[in-house]
C-alpha cells in the first residue's frame, strides 16, 4: 500500500465514526443539508477553503499543493444523497429515518473523499489544486448536471475529474476500470394505453386495453432481438402495470398504464429505441382499436471514460493495490450514474472500488446494506494518489 493509505490510516476510527454518523442520518436529494454541514465543517477544521452553493446543498474543498507552477488542478467527486428505503439492519448505526436509508454506499464515498482532503491538507505533496466536489442528488435527482449548469467548472477548473464507487461484486483491495462506456444511458417511459371499458361477459362490446397492452409488452422486446445490432447494449423493461380498474373479476377497465426504462450505451442505439417504442405502442394499440399516450425521459447519458484517463487510473492503482488487483476488462453495466455530465464537460474517469458484501454480504439498493467502513482508507488513499500522480512535485 501507498504512503497515502497508511497516513489515513492513523484517523480511520474518526472516518469510521463520521461515515456511520452520516449513514445514521440520510438526506434524500437536494435535502443533504445535515451531511453538507458536517462535510464544510470538518473540511475548514482541517483549513480547507470551502466553497458553498452549487445545487442547493452542493460543495466544493479547494486544497492547493505546496506548488503552483504546473497550473493544473484535478477534480475528485463523491456524491452525498441517500435512497427512498427502509433499511431493515438492526445496527447501532440504522437509518433514524423510516423510509431512507444509504444503500448506495454514499455515505462511504463522502467520507473516503474527505478522508482525502484531510490528508492532502496535511501534506500538501503535490504541485497545483486539488477540487473535492460533494455532490447532491445522484439517485435521479441530476445534482452532477445541474452543478455543471451553474459553472462548477468555471468556478473550479479543473482538467480532469475522478469519482470512485463502492462495488460489492469485488473483494477489497481491488478496483475495476475501463476506457469508454461503463454505466449506461437510463431514460423513462410511462404509457398509457385507452380503449373502451365494459363488462367481461360481453368483451364484443369493449376495446380491451389489457389484451392491447399484452401485445405491447412482447412487441416492445423485439427492439433489442430485432432492431438493434446483436453486438449492442440494450434493455427494454417494462416494470410496472396498473389499470383504471382493480379487484374486480368481471370488469374491463378503460385503462392500462405501463412504467418501464430504457438503458442504451450508443447515442445511436438510445435514439433508435425511442422511435421504435413509440412506433410500436401507436401502431399495436390502433391496430386492435385504441390508443396510446407515450412520455419518454431521457435520464442520465452514458458514462464514458476517456481513454488517457481510465489508463492513468488504472496505473495509479497498480501502484496503490497491486497490477493483479486492478481489472481493466470488467463488462459495462447497465446502472446509471449522473457523473456522466461532468465526464462530458471533463476528461476523467469512474473507477469501481472493491468491497466485498460488506458486513451484510448484499449488494447495492438493498435494504440490508452497509458500506464496508475497511475500505475507506483504501478509496482515499486511492484519491490522494491519483491527486498526487497527476500533479506531481518537480
């Protein structure tokens, strides 16, 4: 392990005892008033320039090296929210609040980042600045973008940018980066199909929307058989279906409503997908009689990592875990992530952080999760290095 690692090491009980304080007290999206508090309030004890503002309740550490010839400055994100759940652990540290919990890890990357910043603002070894970006709202509320929209790096320009995520399917020790796609484009559908309620005895007499949205349902995945190059990502899922009418056997509804999503890599891919959901739901539901409403979201794009990026971070982490525990082939997923704007405004890259099950061996957004607090000198110590290698002192 790097010299970073063990130096945090020597304040890991303080990062455990702060990472389980935040887990304790989960804020939804745009709500992280608490944690942002707590993260401005350890980052100036340790003599950090805090800058507050940027999406509601994000913030930004500004830790300068002993230098500033290089000009350069590097960007390292954590991302701060919880999720709508209701943790089920009988844990000291448990959710305070019914119906939130961190089961993300979040409450593990703000604290792995400011175990960073404590250790950067402790030794200064490095030769330009060093932006710690908190960000609210990633889990669907598009804090990253909307920091981006308010000029976070015309603020703070930095020439690349870093995020670590926890990853339960790898043991600790270990990390996983790629150039290129390695979370995908998420969009939204909400359907709406109509046709002419009545009593099931007589269905001559009705439009049956829920023989319609049968059809649908199968037709809709012929996108990814049919449509899209075998060789391609895409996931067509419809997860959700109610009707106008429930708990009665005989009744028709008039109704049927569908949520799904839509996760693509290729821009062309997500585009052609689009056309083809809209195509087919309008065509089915006129051809058998009725009709259709179609609301498609686009949610977060694709994170893509830059290819001199993924390969610096990669090298950066042999140094820090070992060359045969960083993996540079691991498959894409299908999850999204809202860092893909800053990866579009910046060169960078997203790096997945082994850690095990964790205490409760699951994995992400489950509701028996819990970040694995023996990581978390190895993500910070892993964030000070990439800090220190991209800015090093002469």
């Amino acid at each position: 392990m790097t010299a970073s690692v063990e130096h945090i090491r020597k304040f890991h009980a303080e990062l455990r005892a702060i990472r389980r304080d935040i887990h304790a007290h989960p804020e939804l999206a745009f709500q992280e008033s608490r944690t942002s508090q707590l993260v401005a309030d350890r980052l100036a004890a340790w003599g950090i320039e805090v800058h507050r503002g940027l999406a509601k309740t994000g913030l930004v550490g500004v830790v300068k090296g002993k230098k500033s010839s290089s000009g350069r400055a590097i960007g390292l994100r954590a991302d701060m929210d919880c999720l709508p759940m209701h943790e089920t652990n009988n844990i000291p540290h448990k959710s305070t609040h019914a119906g939130r919990m961190h089961a993300c890890g979040h409450d593990g990357h703000t604290t792995m980042l400011l175990g960073t910043a404590r250790y950067l603002a402790e030794t200064r070894n490095f030769d330009g600045t060093a932006y710690l970006i908190f960000q609210p709202a990633e889990e669907g509320g598009g804090g990253g973008k909307l920091m981006v929209e308010e000029g976070l790096f015309d603020r703070f320009p930095a020439n690349e940018v870093y995020a670590v995520h926890n990853w339960p399917g790898l043991p600790p020790g270990q990390m996983a980066v790629r150039p290129g796609p390695v979370m995908a484009a998420t969009d939204e559908i909400v359907v709406t199909v109509r046709g002419k309620g009545g009593h099931a005895a007589m269905p001559h007499l009705t439009v049956d929307p829920v023989v319609i949205t049968a059809q649908v349902i199968s037709a809709l995945q012929s996108i990814a058989s049919r449509n899209a190059n075998p060789l391609d990502a895409l996931v067509v899922s419809v997860c959700s279906m109610e009707t106008s009418q429930t708990g009665v056997f005989n009744v028709i509804p008039d109704f049927v409503k569908l949520i799904g999503t839509v996760r693509t890599f290729r821009p062309e891919t997500r585009d052609m997908a689009e056309a083809r959901i809209a195509e087919i739901i309008a065509g089915i539901a006129k051809a058998m009689g009725g009709g259709a409403e179609i609301a498609y979201k686009r949610g977060y794009p694709s994170t893509i990592n830059t290819e001199r990026e993924a390969i610096f971070a990669a090298k950066v982490g042999e140094r820090v875990f070992g060359k045969s525990n960083v993996i540079t082939d691991a498959e894409p997923t299908m999850g999204g992530e809202d860092f893909s704007y800053m990866l579009q405004a910046r060169p960078g890259a997203y790096v997945f952080l082994g850690q095990g099950g964790g205490p409760n061996n699951c994995y992400l957004h489950n509701p028996g999760y819990d970040f694995n607090d023996e990581v978390i000198p190895l993500g910070a110590g892993y964030l000070a290095a990439l800090v220190e290698e991209s800015l090093p002192l002469k």
